[in-house]
C-alpha cells in the first residue's frame, strides 16, 4: 500500500534504461541462439530458444510498467515471462545429458535408466513451468490473501527446479566420474567432446541454481521484503545470470557431443542421433 492507502504493484518506478540494454542483451542472444539452432537443426534446443524470447517479453513489460505503473497486464507480463523463462533453458539442459550418454554409448554408466532420464526432469521441469506460472497469475492481484497465495505456489515451483536441477548434477557427476574412470571405445572419439560438454552443463546449472535461490529468498520475503522492495537485484541475480547462461550455452552449444554422419535412433525422444564413427554401422 502507498502512504495514501492505495494499492501499489511496483514499490519503485521500473528504469526504462535498465530494462532497455536487457531487451537489447536477450534479443541479440535470442538471435544468435536461433540461427545457431537452424542452422544444426538441433531442434530439441527449441525450449532454450524461447526461453530468450520469453526474457524480452518480461523486459518489454517491465518498459510498459515505468509508463504506466499501475497497468496489472503490464506487471503480469514482466513477472511471469522473466519468472518462467529459465524453466525453458532448463528443458533443453535435460535433454542434453541424454544424448551425450547416447552419443558416448555410456547407459550403463548412468544411475536412471536413459530411456527414462529426457522424460523424468522434462516432465518435472514442465511441472515447474506450469506451478510458477500460475503461482505469477495469482499474485498479480489487488487481493493482499491471493498475493500471498501466489508466492507460495510460485516457492513450490522453485522448490521442485531445485530439486531436479540437485539430482541432474548428481546424475551428472557419477556418469562424468564412472565415464572417466572407464572410458567407452566411443568417447575417445575427436568429435565427441563430452567432458567440455558437461563442463557446459555444471556452469549453467549453477547459474539457475543461484538465480533460483535468490527467487525463493525473494518470495520468502514477500511483496514487502527487501529483495522486492528494489530493482536492482532482479537485473543483478536474474538478467545477468540468464544472459550468461545463454552466452555460456552459445559458445559450449550440444554440437559439442554431435559426432559422425551416421544416425542410430533416440527412444527417449523418437528423434535420431548421429552414432560415432567407431561404432557399429
């Protein structure tokens, strides 16, 4: 509430600069990221894609929230669309774990049966999705009791994105180390480089994990706690972790574990994989 008893959804005016270079960062990232998935046409990093284009919508609202401060759409946009968006990176994260053991020919190595690993965190990451999105449309309210109720949908959400992004990284970890340990004839392959590849997946991880933690601070908080009460921390804690979560993705991109020329077929997903050249034709 304001000093005048009037029921305010921003406790500052939103900067138009600030949200401006973040439209300009995302859309530039978003840019690179589809023309790199066009031209691979590894299309499972469909999900990353949008995530970029999700992130220039939340910012494009948040342009709308300075001009107009008590719009509800223009809150609900910004809050939403930043909100959701790394739950898209995360989909595409999932999916490439699961090819890299397919493509090192390592399933024995992996402690979830890989026929199930793409379907388990996707599943859980979709669920996420949807919880913190309609935790987002419940908070944007006027009602101080649906507000509350929002934030804590929205903190089982990021709850649940913690826990998977917790067991992806422990799946990750023994398959690296029993991996290394005992290689596979197809991981010696030149164009198969899944140690740099997994290297890639612990440095995204990370950043969500800590974009996450600072979300459910944040929410813990409520709509009067520090971390809401300014705007600094959602560009410092959010748009700069996303923004290097998209750079570190483009340069370390999933063609890093794509070998060979030939095609062996992917259950989990009904799409194809290429095989390695040492393995069976």
């Amino acid at each position: 509430m304001s000093e005048t008893g009037k029921y305010e959804l921003y406790h500052y005016s939103p900067s138009i600069a600030a949200a401006a270079i973040a439209i300009v960062v995302f859309t530039v990232l978003t840019g690179l990221h589809t023309y790199r998935m066009i031209k691979t046409k590894l299309w499972f990093c469909v999900p990353f894609t949008i995530g970029g284009v999700f992130e220039v919508i939340g910012y494009i609202g948040r342009v709308a929230g300075h001009s107009s401060p008590e719009s509800l759409g223009a809150y609900i946009v910004q809050s939403l669309f930043v909100l959701v968006a790394p739950a898209l990176f995360a989909a595409s994260i999932y999916m490439t774990l699961g090819r890299l053991i397919r493509a090192t020919h390592a399933e024995a190595y992996s402690i979830i049966r890989v026929s199930w690993l793409t379907k388990l965190f996707v599943c859980g990451d979709v669920l996420s999705f949807f919880v913190q999105g309609g935790g987002g449309g419940i908070m944007a309210s006027h009602d101080p009791d649906k507000v509350k109720l929002g934030q804590n949908v929205i903190l089982g959400g990021l709850f649940l994105q913690i826990i998977l992004f917790g067991l992806f990284v422990v799946v990750s970890i023994l398959f690296h180390l029993r991996l290394r340990k005992q290689p596979t004839r197809e991981s010696y392959a030149s164009d198969v480089k899944w140690q740099k590849m997994l290297l890639v997946l612990y440095a995204v991880s990370a950043i969500i994990m800590v974009r996450n933690i600072f979300r459910v601070v944040e929410y813990i908080g409520g709509r009067n706690g520090p971390l809401l009460r300014v705007e600094w921390p959602i560009y410092v804690f959010d748009a700069l972790l996303m923004a290097a979560t998209m750079a570190i993705w483009f340069f370390g991109y999933p063609t890093l574990i794509r070998p060979g020329k030939t095609l062996v077929s992917d259950s989990e997903s009904g799409m194809q994989l290429p095989e390695t050249q040492h393995g069976t034709k």
